[in-house]
C-alpha cells in the first residue's frame, strides 16, 4: 500500500504527495476520518485524488492511504430491494449506525453480512466451468432468482460444492484451475465501476423493448439493448417518464440512478417504489428494482460514480440472461460534477466549461447497453436497455451535454413543456423526437403483430407532419382557407393526438396499452379518415361527419379492457360505416 499526505484541499479535491507508488483510479483513504477518495491524476509523486464526502476540516499533513484497488461494486444476492449512495453504500444499514445525517468515514459493507442465504447447487463435483457459468441458484426475491455464476478469469474444475445456508462471505464451492491453484468460490464477486463486464457475443438491436405507451412502442421504439435520451426543460415529466418506463417496461430487472436529483424528488422515489405493485407479477415493484440515491446536496464526486456503480450492477443481472432496464435520471447533473472536477484539477475547459472528454465519457456509459450472448452459454441472452434523462438548461438542447448525447443514442424522446402544461402525458413532441431502430425491427412487427404495422405508422406520422403544416396555413388565413380534405386530415390528427397520442397513466385500463391494443386503435382512427375522405367524394356533409356520436367510441376505445378489443373493434367499425352511409344519402345539405 502507498501512503502519503495531504498537500492541498480545494473542495473535493485533495492533492496528496508521497504517492509514487500509486495508480490511476486506485481507491484511497483520506486523513484519520477514512474518508473514500479516487486517484484521478498522477504528476511525479502527485496524486489528485476527488473524495466521495465532505472534506471542510481536512488540512495538510494529513495521512493518505492507498488500498491498491480500483473502486468496485459487491454483487450478490442482497442487491435487489436496497437502496445504495454513488459508491454502493447502503443507505439504510448507515441510518442504523449513525442516524439520519450521514457521518463521515462511516464504513458498511454494500452487503449484508449476516444474512443467510438458501444456495441450491446446480452443477456437481467434476464439473468443468469457466468466466459466467452457473454453479447455483439463491431465491432473492419471491421473483427473482439469483444466479451465482463463476467470475471473471476463473476457469477449471469444481473439487467441492454443497448446498444449504450460507452468507455472502462464505465458500460454498471450490474450483481447481489447470496449474493446480484451488479457487474458493463464494455467494458474492466483486467488479470494478469503471471496466465494462464481458460477454460472448453482441446481438444486433432487432427486438423493441415493449414499454406499453403508445408514443414510444408505435411512433418512437427503443430496441431491447437500446439507448434512449429523454432531454426537456423544468416540469416537463422527464422524471414522470421514467417512472411510466420502470413499471411497465419489458425488464425483469430495473436499476434506477438518482443522480444529482432534488432531494424530495428522490424522496418521491423511495416512497413510492416500495407501494407500487408489479402489474406482472402482483408483488411490490421494489423486488425487482435496485435505487442508487444521489441527490444533489450529497458531494459531487460521489455523483460522478453513480453511474457507473448503476450500470455495473445492472450488466451483473444481464450477464444471468435477465432483460435490464436502467434509468438514469439525469446524466446533465453527472455532467455537472464532471465539469466540477475537471476545473478542480485545472484542465483545459472544452464548450460551456466542460472537459473536452465529456463525449467520450458519455460513449463509455451508453456504449455498456446491449442485446448479447452471456459468457458460460451459447444460446442465453441477457439485455441491458438503458435510458437516461438530459436536463438542458432552460430546454435548450443545443447545449454540450445534449448534443453529445444524441451523437451517441439511437432514440431521442424530446420532451416538450408546451404539451405537459396542456396536461397531455406523455409529454413527448412527435415533430421533433425520432427513432433509429425503427427499420431494423420492422421483421419484428411483420411477423409478431400485423403485416401492416409499418404502412399504419407511417400513415400516422405523416397526418401529424401535415396537421403542423395546415395549422400554419390556419393561424395565416384562417379555416376557411382550407379544403374539405384537408379539415379532415386536422380532424384526423385531432384524434391522433387526443385518443391515441394522449394517455392516462392513473387509469388502470389506459396506462398500459398492448401492441394489439395499439394496432387496433391505429386501423380505427385511419379508417375514420379513409372512410370520411371517400364520402366527401361523394357529397357528404362535412360538418355532420366530423360531429358523428362514433367518434366518442373510438376515442373512448383505449379504455376497452384486453379482453373485449376484437369485439369492440369490429361493432365500432360496424357502426362507423353505417353512419357514414346514412349521411351520404341524406347529401350535402
């Protein structure tokens, strides 16, 4: 170990000499408190080092002592269900050791110690594994099964495994490698935040994952092993979103990063996780969630961490083949404290003060999403979807961090204020959000939901483009000024917006619409359209076509439980044809 002593403290940052035997990124102690700090700079025998607490009373002098390992999670059962700080600190074992304020230099194992764990052995003595296979399984939660697999660079065969109770810290197998080194095998692996987890094989982004709102799944879908940025201004419902996307999401495991967050935001999220109930399986959301709280009065550097802390927790779950979907909310605060810190150790300042690697910093945490084959299986595939929140300073998303985001993600979800003031939820502006995967899962819907799933969407993002080009016209001269069509087409994108568009997330039918839900509601408004554009043709009265009693029912159809869509569809279109046929034959009075 490399021991030196404080030589500067500018917030943060400690600046500490004697350090020559250090490395980049080592996790060191700072002064008699033990405070957590990080080498983030070596000059000569100078190390910069960023602490993850508070630093007023440091002085120099002070000793500084390296522990020779680079900042790692503990991953093992336990995980699920806890709530941790940006270095997996747990919060509510440190509330029982000192209160409701965090002391400093407080030290508690990321996992519990003491609890015991009913390990079932599934492979046997003479079992030859290596890197991700599965040795055994523990019952974490009543739906998540954790899988203990063999970690990294450790291959060779099993001389000893049992069954039975153990803790995190005890062996439950022993594994001889090919030199004759013996391996013991425990319940818990550590791994270091800032090194991507192996994997055997990246899968192409060919399958959505299914979120259940029908501006994501039908107009802008992210791929299961996706990037999605959801950028907007103050009171937008980014954090509203995220909240939507982690309950109802495809995901066996959600992960949800706090970063820099307001405190009662946060405080949001740690009441109502635990009360919300998981419309799969019936049991609390929190037994499949991990929350990494960072809010924004906790220092800075520890907000650097999180994220990478959040991601490395959640590649542990996908590498046991679980779909994982991880929000970060919001990488504009991580960009901050990076900012911070950069102008601590003096680096030259890139656009608004950034550090010229933000870019690249944000690659390195997007680039860890993916669809892939796990390590110790040919066929098992594991997701982790990651989808973070960009707060642009007053919504101007032509700032450093929102641009560098969206050079890296493939789905942009442009919240707009605008549309939340008027209560539509989600607030997502169709004119300018977008999808990159939507021609590469284009097979996916032929073949799992309608042949014609990609001709109906086009058709609705072209009556929107259009609405916004006719609404131009309107505020110019006036309605008059339109064409009995083109009165249709904003009726038709009326519609659009306020029935298909606009959903309820508190009403237990509407805040989760099936992709056969969705398609259906799409055929009903375009044949509203189709069917009152070929009557006009035939001198129907425009005014009584757009006041049909019909239209209340397709309106009203994303309220139709699952089980009664098929019947309810073909009545609606039953009646809509009827309709129109009597307003044909009354003419255009």
């Amino acid at each position: 170990m490399s021991t030196g002593v404080i030589k500067k403290v500018a917030g943060p940052l400690v600046i500490a000499e004697g350090m020559r035997e250090c490395n980049m990124f080592d996790v060191v102690h700072v002064s008699k408190m033990n405070l957590v700090g990080e080498v983030i700079e070596m000059h000569g025998d100078l190390a910069s080092i960023q602490v993850y607490e508070e630093t007023s009373g440091l002085g120099p002098g002070e000793p500084v002592v390296s522990t020779g390992n680079q900042l790692s999670v503990e991953l093992g059962p336990g995980l699920i269900e806890s709530i941790y700080d940006g270095i997996q600190r747990p919060l509510d074992d440190i509330m029982k050791v000192s209160g409701n304020n965090l002391s400093r230099g407080i030290s508690v194992p990321a996992l519990k110690r003491d609890k015991v764990w009913q390990f079932k052995a599934t492979a046997k003595v003479g079992d030859k594994v290596e890197s991700g296979d599965v040795i055994g399984t523990v019952q974490e939660t009543e739906i998540v099964l954790h899988k203990i697999m063999v970690p990294a660079k450790v291959k060779g065969m099993i001389k000893e495994i049992r069954s039975g109770e153990f803790t995190v810290t005890d062996t439950v197998a022993t594994l001889e490698d090919e030199n004759g080194n013996v391996h013991e095998l425990t319940l818990m692996q550590k791994w270091p935040v800032r090194i991507g987890r192996p994997y055997k094989k990246k899968l192409s982004p060919d399958m959505p994952l299914i979120t259940g709102q029908r501006v994501i799944d039908t107009l802008f879908p992210i791929a299961k092993g996706g990037v999605a940025s959801v950028p907007g201004p103050f009171g937008s419902g980014k954090t509203v979103v995220q909240h939507q996307l982690a309950k109802w999401a495809e995901a066996d495991i959600v992960v949800y990063i706090g970063c820099g967050e307001r405190g009662n935001e946060m405080t949001d999220v740690l009441n109502e996780f635990p009360e919300l109930i998981d419309p799969k399986t019936g049991h609390s959301l929190m037994e499949r969630t991990v929350l990494i709280a960072n809010t924004s009065d906790m220092p800075v550097a520890a907000r650097e961490a999180s994220i990478y802390t959040g991601i490395t927790i959640a590649e542990y779950f996908r590498d046991m083949g679980y779909s994982v979907a991880l929000m970060a909310d919001s990488t504009s605060r991580w960009a901050e404290a990076l900012r911070e810190m950069s102008g601590r150790v003096e680096e030259m300042p890139g656009e608004e003060g950034y550090p010229a690697y933000l870019g690249s910093r944000l690659a390195q945490f997007y680039e860890r999403a993916g669809r892939v084959i796990t390590l110790g299986s040919d066929d098992e595939e594991g997701s982790l979807s990651v989808i973070g929140a960009v707060s642009p300073p007053g919504g101007d998303i032509s700032e450093p961090v929102s641009q560098a985001t969206l050079r890296i993600v493939k789905v942009f979800w442009g919240l707009d204020a605008g549309l939340a003031y008027k209560r539509h939820f989600p607030a997502v502006n169709w004119l300018t959000s977008y999808s990159l995967y939507v021609d590469t899962m284009a097979n996916w819907y032929k073949e799992n939901v309608a042949d014609d799933w990609m001709d109906l969407r086009a058709r609705i993002m072209h009556l929107l483009q259009e609405e916004s080009e006719l609404e131009e016209i309107v505020k110019l001269v006036g309605m008059d000024a339109l064409s009995k069509t083109d009165r249709l087409k904003l009726e038709a994108a009326r519609s659009i917006r306020e029935d298909f568009l606009h959903q309820n997330a508190f009403h237990e039918t509407d805040t989760y619409s099936t992709l056969k839900k969705q398609y259906r509601m799409m055929e009903l408004v375009l044949a509203f359209f189709d069917k009152t554009t070929a009557a006009l043709d035939k001198g129907a009265n425009l005014d009584l076509m757009i006041n049909m009693p019909i239209r209340e029912r397709i309106g009203r159809f994303k309220y139709v439980k699952e089980d009664e869509i098929d019947k309810n569809f073909e009545d609606i279109l039953y009646n809509l044809d009827i309709d129109i046929d009597d307003i044909v034959k009354k003419g255009d009075e």
